[in-house]
C-alpha cells in the first residue's frame, strides 16, 4: 500500500451541518471538502455508510452492501423534478424544532426517507425504471446484493419493523412458494427501494469525484460482523452459524476484562469460517469489493476476529462462557488479494491483542492503530505515546467511540493530567492543540482527528460511547464551525510545519 505521510479529519456525512435534521451528500459535504483542501488536509475518514439498523448505529446495519439513503441530498433529487421545491422546504422548516447540532435519528430519518420514496414514485410514474443508468446499476449489484436488500427491506416494512426472525415462519425459512408470492406481491415497493440506493451511489460518486478533484481522498470503514437483523443474515445464512429457524447457535461479543467482569454480548451472529473457505470466500470477496467502489483506504474493524474469535453461546445473556475459537487469519485476506488486488487495509488492533494478531498483521503489511487517550497510565515508553510511535501506523488523538479529548482531558485524573501536561511541557489553556500537534510532528504516516477535536468540544459532542443504546451518532458540526477560519488556518499552518501537507 502507498501511504504517504498525511492527514486528516473523521468526520461522519450524518454530522454535516444544513437544514433538514441530518447531513447529506449535498452542498454541505462538497464545502466541508473544500475546508479540508484548503487546510492541505488528504483525508476525511468516515463510518460505514450502510443503513443504520437499532440505535442509529452504522456498525448495526440492515446491510453490510446497501448505502444509508437517510444520506441523500433531496435538492439532488429537486433537480431531477422527483421532488418539489416546496415539499423540502417545508420538511426543512419542520426540521427547525430540533437542535442544530443533533441528528435526531428517530424523529427526522422516516421523514427524509418518506420524501425519498415520493421521489421514487414520480421517478417510476415518469417511467424511471427504463433509465440506462438505473439498469446498469441493478444489473452491477442486483445478484450480488440488491434484489436481496430490496425484498428483505420491503418485508420488514410490511412486518412493520419487526426483526425478520419473528415474520412468517415460511419466510423466515425462505420456502420458495412464499418467497415467490412476497416478490409479486411487493415489487413496486422494491423498485422505489432500489431507486433509493441507486441515488446513494450516484450521489456518493459524484461527492467522491469532487473530492478527489480537490486532493481529499475517502478513508472508509469496515465492520468485521454484521447485524443479526440484516439482509445479510436472512439471505446467506450459509455463510452464518444459524440454525434452519434462523436463530444462532452462537454470537459474537468479548471476554470478561479489566472494564467489565461480564464482558461484552454484541449478539452478531458468527461466520461459518469452513463454509466461506469452501466458497473461496467470495462473500468477503463481493463485501470488499462494494466498499472499494466507495472509498480509497479501508479500515478493518475488531481486526483480531480474523486471527481469533470470542464464540458465546446464544442462550447466555453474558460472555463469560464464551471460548476462543480459530478465525481464518490469512486465508481471507489472500483470497481478497488474489480476486482483487491489493487492498489498502488499516487493521483496527486496539485492545488486549496478542502476539499471533500482531504477527497476521504484519504478515499481510497492514499499519495498526495508536490512540492518543488511551497513552498516560505513567508507563514513560507507552506504545501509545508519540515518540514511540512507527512510521507504518494510523495516529488518532481519539477514536469514534472515544468521549472528545477535551471531554476526556477534563474527566481524568489529576495525576494524568499532570502526566499529559509534562509529556508536552504545556500548561492546560491549549493543551489539547499541543495534544495535536504532538501527533501531526510524530513518525505515524498517518493522523486523524476527530472534527470535535479540531475545535476543542466537550464530551457534549461525543458521538459514541460504547455498551450504550441511547444517545449516540447524534452529534452534528454547526455551519459555523464549519466556517472557523482560525482553526482551519491553524490546522493548515502545522500540517505544513509536518511535512503532512497534500501538496508534497
């Protein structure tokens, strides 16, 4: 992978600020492109795109292929007159009783979704579905992922919501006669849903292009596990360890730790890791490859489940009698290099990693992950300080699932705090830009903040935080932080003193 020495901010497109409750692939996501040109910045990192399933969470997906068209930019779709001017602009200002700075995920997706699905309807009435480009999309994903998407999402909308493991048992056991009648029965609604995506990636291609016109490339975000209620489980559950009725026989979480002496239950079903060998592992192989198309590096979340993984069995309400149990390790990432070619891979590798983790990450040359936060426990030489630091690794001050670092710096002790301030010789006022700059000067090839960082929020704009359900993914940039010309120059002026400027 050629990685040069660069920079950049994570900043979710749900976060973007605008009207209408949640940021868009619109105007807004092309001006926070243009913030980052002009601070010389080479990166926006992202969380995954897919739709949110339970909570809002992107790492909770109904797909592990399909885009989140809560993202698409309705004005893209007035400009296509599927939409009136009138019926945004009135959503818009209905969208005003909520704060600008949270995405309030429950109260604004279904309506920009209700408009996405009128525009659907005026698209098909207009006779959309006969669209040069609208087909050579379906018959690029449709196989793959799209006509699977399309029917689970249409049967979860008549279920009323409902996780597909408690619909028909006919059709949680997919018998042909009822899959066939559910197709007719629900087609034109799968056709409004495939519009949905198609918009997303023509959308998300047209942001991508821009981008790349302006030196800013797309830093993407791989979940090792996808969602018990996903199409992907309903769909393929050969590739999952799922009993014929659908339910697990097992699921994935964490051991018991230092932080919880339960551990952690996610609840995502297993891979059947024998199952996806014998296919040469093309399900992997189709999954990369959609989030090739979207995004110039990828970053490999819970990196360790393919070395090993934490096997829970499903009737435990917690992970102590988990066990470990053998993960692929280079076998998939082979079979990915050989049908693709290489792939710019950053293994996330945080957390208690063993020697056998480390070493399949660097037989397959990926850089590994520091973070800041996690870098004052008084060891003088911690991995995570930033004179120890290689040059092959990924920086961040803090991570998505991290409280910001100011957040974090006020909630430590007095004794870290202490051990931060002399680590960079600086007193508390400015304290996290010297955090910062710590990074930007240090040997990684790579450094990443968190927006919230660049402007020194507090944990108010803290955009998750793990082992909770309520109360995160919220978080949105305001347009005038958006338009802070003093902390976009500062960041300009050290990522030229680093040497970590786009322009080299």
């Amino acid at each position: 992978m050629d990685l040069q020495r660069s920079s950049g901010l994570l900043l979710h497109p749900t976060s973007l600020p605008g009207p209408g409750g949640c940021g868009s692939l619109g105007d807004w996501a092309r001006r926070f492109v243009d913030r980052l040109a002009e601070a010389e910045q080479t990166w926006w990192q992202i969380l995954p795109l897919n739709p949110p399933g339970h909570g809002g969470s992107p790492y909770s997906a109904t797909s592990a292929f399909a885009g989140n068209p809560v993202l698409i930019d309705l004005w893209g779709l007035e400009k296509r007159q599927w939409l009136s001017a009138d019926d945004i602009s009135k959503f818009e200002a209905d969208c005003e009783k909520f704060p600008a700075s949270q995405y309030v995920i429950d109260q604004v997706a279904p309506a920009r979704l209700d408009l996405v699905r009128r525009a659907a309807k005026k698209w098909r009435d207009d006779g959309g579905e006969d669209d040069p480009g609208y087909r050579a999309f379906c018959e690029t994903h449709g196989a793959v992922w799209l006509d699977e998407f399309a029917f689970f999402s249409a049967l979860k909308e008549e279920y009323g919501g409902a996780s597909w493991q408690e619909w028909p048992a006919q059709l949680v056991r997919r018998e042909p006669v009822a899959v066939e009648e559910a197709n007719r029965r629900l087609s034109d609604v799968m056709e409004e849903i495939k519009f949905a995506q198609w918009q997303f990636f023509e959308q998300w291609d047209e942001l991508r292009k821009y981008a790349g016109e302006k030196g800013v490339q797309l830093f993407g975000d791989l979940p090792i596990f996808v969602a018990m209620d996903s199409a992907d489980a309903w769909a393929n559950r050969r590739w999952f360890q799922l009993r014929a009725e659908g339910d697990p026989q097992a699921v994935a979480g964490v051991p018991p730790d230092y932080f919880s002496e339960t551990g952690q239950r996610w609840g995502n079903p297993l891979y059947d890791w024998d199952a996806l060998a014998d296919d040469g592992y093309q399900w992997w192989v189709e999954r990369v490859e959609q989030v090739r198309r979207t995004v110039d590096i990828v970053r490999v979340d819970h990196f360790r489940g393919f070395d090993e993984y934490w096997r829970i069995p499903a009737e435990d309400e917690t992970a102590v009698n988990g066990r470990w149990e053998p993960g692929p390790k280079d076998a998939v990432f082979d079979a990915i290099r050989q049908a693709l070619g290489e792939v710019p891979f950053v293994a996330e590798d945080l957390g208690t990693i063993t020697d056998e983790v480390y070493a399949l990450r660097d037989r397959q040359g990926l850089p590994g992950m520091k973070v800041l936060q996690f870098a004052f426990d008084g060891d003088p030489d911690h991995p995570f300080l930033p004179h120890t630091y290689p040059e092959w690794c990924v920086a961040y001050t803090g991570t998505h699932d991290n409280d910001t670092t100011r957040g974090w710096y006020e909630k430590i002790s007095d004794q870290e705090r202490h051990r931060v301030r002399s680590y960079f010789s600086h007193p508390d006022e400015g304290i996290i830009g010297a955090m910062i700059a710590g990074l930007w000067h240090s040997k990684a090839v790579l450094t990443i903040i968190p927006a919230q960082d660049l402007f020194g929020l507090g944990s108010q704009a803290r955009m998750n935080t793990p082992g909770t359900a309520e109360d995160n993914w919220g978080w949105r940039m305001s347009a005038e932080q958006l338009e802070d010309n003093q902390s976009f120059r500062w960041l300009k002026q050290l990522t030229e003193q680093s040497g970590r400027n786009s322009q080299d």
